[in-house]
C-alpha cells in the first residue's frame, strides 16, 4: 500500500526505477491502459486539476447571472462542461479505487483510506465557511448568526449527508445565485454510494470464488441497468436522487472496468476517434444516446490524455494533489468574489476564483490532506506494502480521491 510518507516512497521509487525498463514505451503499438496505469508512468493528477477548474468555469455562470443560466455546452450535450468534468472524476475515480482496494489489507484498511482522503478538508472548509461568514459576509448581528440554531444544522448536513441547500442566516443573500454557500458537495455523497456498492460488489465475488467472466458479466448488468435508467427517468418517476445516481454509477463503474480490463484496452487515437465519431452523429441527431456515450467517450478521452507524460507538470501534481481542494473550495470563492465585487463577469470570477482557490487547495494538501493520508498508517500500526506492479500513480496512494 502507498502514501506520501518517507520510506514506502523510497521503495516505490526504486521499484519504479527496476520496472521502468520494462515498461511499454508511450509511442509503441499497442498501448494498453495497463502501461499507463503503472506509478510514474501518468498525468492522471493534471487531468483531475484541470476536471476542478472545469467545474469552476461552469458555477461562473450561475454566480455571475443567477441560478437559471445555463452554459451553452448544457444545450448541445445534455450535459455542461462542468458536468462532463465530475462524470470524469467519477470514472477515474472508480479506476483509482478499484486499484486501491486491491492494494488495501482489509475492508477496514479501504475504509479508512476513504474517510481519510475525503472527510479532513471537508471538514475544514465547512469550518473555514462558518467563521469567515460569520466575520465578513453575513448581514445580520453576531447574536443571530453565531448561535446553535444557525450553523448546527448547516455543518450537521454538510457533513453527514454532503447537502448543498443548507444556508447560513444573511450569507450571500443578495448574491445572484442567493444563499447558496458550497454547491459541488452534493457529489460526495454520491461517491460514499459508489464506494459502499463496491466494496458489496467485491466482497461478493470473493465470497462466490467468482472469476473474470462473471465478474464482466456483473460489471455489464451494473453499467446495463445504469444506462437504462438514465435514458428513461420516467422509470424512476423523474427521482433526481435516482437519475443522479444512474449517471454516476455509470461513470464510476466505468472506471471500475477500466481497472479490471486495463490489459485489454487500448489507448490509441484511432480509438478515440471510434468512440467520439459516433458520439458526433448523436449530437447531431439529438439522439439520447449521447449521455451515456458521452461519458464513455470522456471517460477514454481522460485515460488517453492522461497517458501522455508531463514532465516537471506531472511531478508537481503528483506531489501536490490541488483537485480536491479546489473542487470544495471554488464555489464558496465564487460567491465571495461576486459578493465583494458585483461587477464582476463570467471569465473574471472563473480566473480569480481558480487562482484563490488553487491557493487554498495548496494550504489544505500541505496541512490538512497529506497529513491525514499519514496517518492512515499510524492508525493502523502498519507500513505499506510494496506497491505491486500495476502501482497507480493517483488515487490514494499518493492522493487519493476525485470528487
């Protein structure tokens, strides 16, 4: 198992090192996921910064305009830019993920890595919400705000449901997008799903004995009965929990299979080509078909690009992973922003915002999220494990977590 902690990370790279020979080479033919997959040899931390600004880009408009505008993607895809961007996290996460519970030594150990990769900085932003609210942006006394009543229930459901609608007494009330304090958080509790199916999923093919075929054969019925289930909301009677769920079950469990049949898929331009071209023809006919093989074709899209290296870029995301905190961070930045400055426009909030938050984020790795990954092994007593040979460079072992 890997964190970023001294020794283990010495081993990993010496590992690296002896295994980098033997690796197949970027511009050879073919390239199978698997290669990519392996710890150095990725930009998978690039892609998940660039997934959080995306995210930023598309809250701009509702902060700017209020909450009914739309970004022009929304109306061509189904989708918007944003949208696509948290369909990506969730695909690569369930690939991290999947690794991860390979590596881990029991359920207990996957467990806690989760908790530990996603429930410090939330924590601390929902925190640094309520005393910064409460110091510069709220518009009514001390004595109404700072009470039980007020911020109880906005740090309670924030942090055990992951809601977004909870409010805080004269906080961004006369803000376009009224009241609304930390929007992007309502994925977390999506991603909690995702993380409980799997490990169900998992155990029960380890209590089965059951090997690859039915395990594509369970993979499929998954991805088969989510993609039903995005294409006729009328089966969930229009349940926004539902349709919610199916997306992102879709898009996880995407990632899933990549883990698992990493051997086998190829990332090539042709490839890409064979998945976007249709999606093409489904945009232009309007076909609801573009939602589901919209994502696959995101999802391959990210592995593609990520398997391209970045040089001294690659390394610096590897070392400090700013997705996470700039996905709880951004909006909240957001709504200062147009709080501060009402003149703001669409492209000016989504620039600052992403220069603070990505400033924010760097805090919360260096004192927040490193630190609580370390002590993963503490509370276990343990050291890693070598990591085994498919080592993956992102996920949690030496990040962790895609929201």
């Amino acid at each position: 198992m890997a964190n970023r902690v001294p020794e283990p990370e010495l081993v990993f790279k010496a590992q690296f090192q002896q295994e980098k020979g033997s690796m197949s080479k970027r511009g050879s033919d073919p390239f199978f996921l698997a290669s990519a997959a392996r710890r150095g040899a990725n930009s998978y931390g690039i892609i998940r910064v660039i997934a959080a600004v995306l995210v930023i880009w598309t809250h701009s408009y509702a902060v700017v305009l209020g909450e009914d505008a739309s970004e022009p993607l929304r109306d061509v895809t189904g989708y918007s830019l944003g949208s696509h961007a948290v369909n990506i996290f969730f695909s690569l996460s369930g690939f991290m993920v999947a690794s991860s519970w390979e590596r881990s030594r029991d359920v207990v150990d996957f467990v806690l890595a989760r908790i530990l990769r996603i429930m410090p900085a939330l924590v601390c932003v929902c925190v640094a919400i309520v005393i910064v609210s409460g110091l510069f942006l709220t518009s009514v006394s001390a004595g109404e705000y700072w009470t039980v009543a007020n911020i109880g229930p906005f740090l309670a459901r924030s942090l055990l449901i992951f809601s977004s609608e909870t409010t805080l007494a004269g906080v961004f009330e006369d803000n376009p997008w009224p009241g609304v304090l930390n929007i992007p958080i309502w994925t977390i509790r999506y991603e909690v799903i995702c993380y409980v199916s799997l490990i169900i999923f998992m155990l029960a093919l380890g209590f089965l004995k059951a090997g690859a075929g039915i395990r594509r054969l369970l993979l499929a019925v998954v991805l088969g009965v989510s993609c039903v289930l995005l294409l006729l909301p009328e089966m969930t009677g229009h349940s926004e929990l539902a349709t919610r769920l199916a997306r992102l079950f879709f898009a996880f469990y995407l990632g899933v299979t990549a883990w698992f049949e990493r051997d086998r898929i190829r990332l090539s331009l042709p490839w890409l080509l064979a998945i976007w071209i249709p999606l093409g023809f489904c945009l232009a006919s309007g076909s609801l078909l573009k939602l589901p093989l919209g994502m696959v074709a995101a999802a391959y899209l990210s592995f593609w690009l990520g398997s391209f290296q970045a040089g001294w870029l690659q390394d610096a995301a590897d070392r400090t992973d700013l997705s996470y905190g700039i996905y709880v961070w951004g909006f909240f930045l957001q709504q200062c922003l147009i709080s501060f400055f009402p003149g703001q426009g669409v492209f000016a909030n989504a620039i600052s915002a992403t220069v603070l938050a990505a400033l924010v984020a760097w805090l919360s790795w260096t004192f927040v999220e490193r630190p609580a990954l370390n002590l993963r092994f503490r509370l276990r007593r343990g050291r890693p494990d070598p990591a085994p040979a498919a080592q993956v460079l992102t996920g949690d072992a030496r990040s962790g977590r895609a929201p």
